[in-house]
C-alpha cells in the first residue's frame, strides 16, 4: 500500500462511495454534503498538540495553530474553512 493517505482514500472513493460503509452507516442522518466533507483529506495540528491536554479542547484551534514547522508552511484559509466545516458536523 505504498501512497499517502489521501491518494489511498481517493483511489478508494472512486471504486464507489459503498467501500466507506461504516462512515455512510454512522453518518447515515447527515446530508450527502456532511459524508462528502469526511471523504476528503482532513488537517491536524500535529505541532499544536503537544501536550495530553490538548486532547480535552473541544473547540477547533485557531488557524495559526495548524502551522507546519517541518515544512515551514501556514494552513491555507481554504483549508481551515474546510476544517471549520467537518468540526461543524459533529
């Protein structure tokens, strides 16, 4: 299974959207739009969570928050609405 997990997840999701049966049974009484989003590469803080805490947060962190060291790269405004979207659905 060589590839990054959101090529996985798309060679997936263009054999069909049935491959995911066990998000589109949970998710079930959620419109189409709400399964689309969780069908999609999704972002983490990874440098943000630093500390067991941080995993009690119930609220999205600021976008600031999402900034990758490793790469040196802010998180796209389109990307953190995308974020605020899926943390949304829950």
């Amino acid at each position: 299974m060589g590839g990054s997990l959101q090529q996985l997840t798309k060679n997936l999701l263009a054999s069909g959207r049935s491959k995911f049966e066990n998000l589109l049974q949970y998710f079930a009484t959620h419109s189409d739009l709400s399964v689309d989003l969780l069908l999609q590469k999704e972002a983490y803080p990874y440098d943000y969570m630093n500390c067991w805490e941080r995993f009690d947060e119930t609220a999205l962190p600021p976008r600031d928050k999402f900034f990758n060291k490793l790469r040196d790269e802010e998180f796209s405004e389109e990307d953190y609405g995308h974020a605020q979207k899926v943390d949304f659905i829950k």
